[in-house]
C-alpha cells in the first residue's frame, strides 16, 4: 500500500508539472502587490492568464513531456522515470531548450513589460535550476522530483513576500507537499538523503532568489 501511495505521489508531483501547481496558485489566489505600478497576477484578465499559462503549459510540460517518451521509445533511456543517473544528460538538455524556447516567447510577447514580472523570472530560474542539475548529475543523481518541489516552495515564497495579503497556508502546503515527494523518494529508494535534500534545496534558493529579485 505504501509503496503504491509513493508510486502515486511521484506521477501526481512530477517535477514537469510544479512550476504549473505555482502559476495556478499565483494566478488564482486574490493577491495585491506591494508595488503600486505593478500588476497583481490575479488581476490579470481571465484570457490573458490562460494563454501564459498556456504557453507554460506546452513548454514546461507537454513538449518535454512528449520528449522523454520519443527518448524512451528510441531505447536512448531506460526508463520514463529516467532511474539512470547517466541517461540525465539528454533529457536535462531537453528541457533547457524547451525552457530557453519559453523564456524568449514570453519576453518576444511582452515587449513593453506589461505583464506582472513572474512569468519571466519563474522561466529564467527553471533555466537556472536545469543548468545546475546538468551540471550536478556529472557527479551524483540529484534528485529532479526534489528539485520540482524546491521549484514550487521557492517560487511561492518569493511571490507571497512580495504581495500584501502572503498566503501562509499556500506556502506552508508547498512545503507539505515537498515532505510528501522527498519521503515517497525515498521510499522507494530513487535517491539518497543527499540527493534528495541537494535537489531541493538548490532548486528552492535558486528560484526563490531569481523570482524575488526579478519580481
């Protein structure tokens, strides 16, 4: 049973589909900024939200989404999951395209900086966060499941300190939510305590330090 709740976590948790958990709660949640001149995430038109979200969508998710099973399909990895820390390469490089493909449309969309400032800074840290897990998984197999949830609690964080009424209980269920990915993990003995609490702890100061300063 245990293991099968792990199984479960591990696919509803994905690390493709946190940064889209973040976006849905920032663009959702009825937040108001500090700074006068800059537009709140939630009071964005109704259109406008989902087409970015949208473009998210497509480039954080599907399209590498749909990748790891060409990769899998064409025997270049073993296994969706991508167990083996020496198949990380290609797909880390997947998803650093993808996500350098999304940072310039979002930037190619919003000449004149109109939209809240989010959207680009929560891109440019997913770049961030694959280059250095490009880098780590030369050496160790850092934790990418870690890394998503520490993606999520950052890039919460960061929002939140910068509205006037912060959610609380949104962060507080990003870092729940993080407990539930690390311990299923490790669980079924994907990673290390090292691997898991790099892969997390890197992803959250990153983002959180790209998002803040950006936003």
């Amino acid at each position: 049973m245990k293991n099968k709740l792990s199984h479960l976590i591990s696919w509803v948790f994905i690390p493709l589909l946190m940064p889209l958990y973040g976006l849905l709660i920032a663009l959702f949640y009825p937040a108001e900024e500090l700074v006068q001149n800059t537009i709140a995430m939630y009071a964005l038109p109704l259109k406008i939200k989902w087409i970015v979200f949208g473009m998210f969508a497509v480039f954080s998710f599907a399209a590498p989404g749909l990748s790891f099973l060409g990769l899998f399909r064409f025997k270049i990895i073993t296994t969706i999951d991508i167990e083996n820390r020496t198949e990380r390469l290609y797909p880390l490089l997947i998803m650093l395209i993808y996500g350098l493909m999304l940072y310039w449309l979002i930037g190619e969309s919003d000449p004149k900086h109109l939209l809240p400032p989010y959207f680009l800074s929560l891109s440019l840290a997913g770049i961030v966060v694959t280059v250095t897990f490009m880098l780590l998984t030369q050496v160790l197999k850092i934790s990418m499941h870690a890394g998503g949830a520490g993606i999520l609690t950052g890039f919460l964080y960061a929002y939140f300190m910068q509205q006037h009424n912060p959610s609380y209980a949104w962060i507080g269920l990003s870092i729940l939510v993080s407990g539930l990915v690390i311990s299923a993990r490790w669980y079924l003995r994907k990673h290390t305590a090292l691997e898991l609490f790099l892969g997390y702890t890197l992803a959250g100061i990153i983002t959180f330090g790209v998002v803040y300063i950006g936003g």
